[in-house]
C-alpha cells in the first residue's frame, strides 16, 4: 500500500467538516466573494465564535472590536480566514486515535505552535506569503495520527527510536510502511484540495534542501517542527525529556540565514501566541500548560 491508497482508505475518519470544505473551496477562485464567505460561516454558531474571537484577540492586535465576519474577512484577509477556520475543524476533529500513542490535546498544542512558529519565522525573515506557514506548521505532523489509527502496533515499534532522533523514527517509518509521515501528510492535504504552496511545506520538511521550488518555505517548516519537538513531542511515549535539544540542520540554518537571537525571539512569541489561540479554539488543551 502506497500514501495515496492508505489516505483513501482512512478518507472517511481524517475528512474536513463540509462547511470547511465549503470555505476553502470559495477561496480557491481568483476573487472569493465575502458575502459568500460569510453566508456560508454565519450557519455555525460555534466556528463564527471562534473567528471572531481570534480576530479580536492580541494575536491580530486590531485597535477596535470587529464584531461581523464580514469585516473580520475584509480587515485580516483571505488566507487569514483560511488559517482561522482549518485550526478550528481540525482541532475538534479526529477521533478514535489510540490513547496509549497521543494525547490529542497534547497533539494539537504542539501543532498550533508549530504553526505559529513557522508563521513568525517567516515574518522576521521578510517573507512576502507568512499566512500560509500557519496551515503548513499546522498540519506538518498530521500524517502520524494516520499512522497511529491504522498502525498501532507498528507505530509503537517506532516511538520507542524516539530518543534516537527524528532521523531514526522517520527512516523506521520507511522501512515499515515504504513512506513517511510526511509523505502522508501531504497525500491528505492534497485529498483535502489544499493549494500546493501548503502541501508542498508538508512534503519537504524533512530534507527541506532537497526541495525544488519550496526550498526556503520548507526551510521555515524544519526548523520550526524541530525547536517544537524539543518543547513539545506530539506523541505520547515514555523517554527522557531532559535530553531533548533541537537539532537544527547548520545547512538549513545557514540556507535561511537565521541567527540564534532571531530564533529566540521568534520562540518567545510562538509560546504566547499559540497559548491565547488554544485557549479560543481548543480551551480543554490550554490547560495542560
């Protein structure tokens, strides 16, 4: 069994809600309608909520209350909306992953780090397209909760090279299955008609220098799944937290030109900020910190 074929044969637990699908379809034409946005958002209470409230929130710092999505739309833009809506249904999303591998809020807190991570990396690197490195840092890990609804036994095996490295579990992962989480990842997104320009974050974030277009996008992705894993391992497993450092590639860093002041500065916000977003979007996983 290829990627594609064990996203196809998962399609019915890991789907988006219908209304997401709805909102990002609309967004993938030239001009998307707001009105149209907004007609389609307004018929669920809880995500019309949760818009509003990040938009509101000191994550966008808007100097007055926004209280329509209209104007929500109109003031922080499209792939903003984008971010706001997929954080929010996949979040609340999977279930039936194996307790005994993940703890989902757990999970989902590291995700929403990376994503805003990968965001404020892009952003002190001038990068003209930060939006979207939200969705990309969001959705980097979401392969592995495939591999653990579908292969529980063998993800276990592969949790236990845990504190051998990434490099290790990844190349364990190949060997089991012929591809890695990354490769499923991007499958999924791909299933979920996301735009290239995030599933392709997904696709090379491993070997980020290997990539053709997106060399500097997956850059960010990497450097930002690596410092995240050092704060916060996505799954759950017994090993030695205190031995955990980021180990950042020197060619990756040195690609980006990203110093160590940048790094931190970026870090120290991402806590902040993904803090106040779980707090909106998945309030049970704040409280684990």
């Amino acid at each position: 069994m290829d990627a594609i074929q064990l996203v196809k044969q998962v399609r019915s637990l890991f789907s988006l809600p219908e209304i997401a699908l709805r909102v990002n379809e609309l967004l993938t034409v030239p001009e998307p309608s707001i009105l149209e946005l907004e007609a389609i958002i307004i018929n669920d209470p809880a995500l019309t909520a949760n818009i509003l409230k990040v938009v509101n929130s000191a994550y966008f710092g808007m100097p007055g209350k926004i209280d329509t999505v209209s104007r929500a739309i109109t003031l922080v833009g499209f792939n903003e909306l984008r971010n706001i809506v997929m954080a929010t249904s996949v979040t609340t999303r999977f279930k039936g992953i194996p307790a005994e591998l993940v703890d989902m809020d757990v999970f989902w807190y590291h995700s929403v780090t990376c994503g805003v991570l990968s965001r404020n990396l892009a952003k002190r690197l001038k990068h003209p397209d930060q939006e979207r490195f939200f969705i990309a840092g969001l959705l980097s890990s979401i392969g592995k909760l495939i591999f653990f609804s579908t292969y529980p036994r063998e993800s276990a095996e592969i949790l236990e090279l845990k504190e051998h490295g990434d490099e290790v579990m990844t190349a364990a992962e190949i060997e089991h299955f012929g591809f890695n989480y990354a490769d499923l990842g991007a499958e999924l997104l791909k299933q979920w008609k996301l735009p290239p320009n995030i599933w392709e974050l997904i696709e090379f974030q491993l070997n980020p220098l290997k990539a053709n277009t997106p060399r500097e996008d997956a850059c960010i992705i990497n450097v930002a799944r690596k410092i995240v894993n050092s704060i916060e391992p996505c799954a759950k497993f017994d090993f030695n937290f205190d031995i955990l450092e980021p180990t950042l590639s020197s060619d990756v860093l040195t690609y980006l030109k990203l110093t160590p002041n940048v790094i931190q500065s970026a870090i120290d916000d991402a806590l902040f900020q993904a803090y106040e977003v779980m707090c909106i979007i998945r309030p049970q996983a704040a409280t684990i910190y």
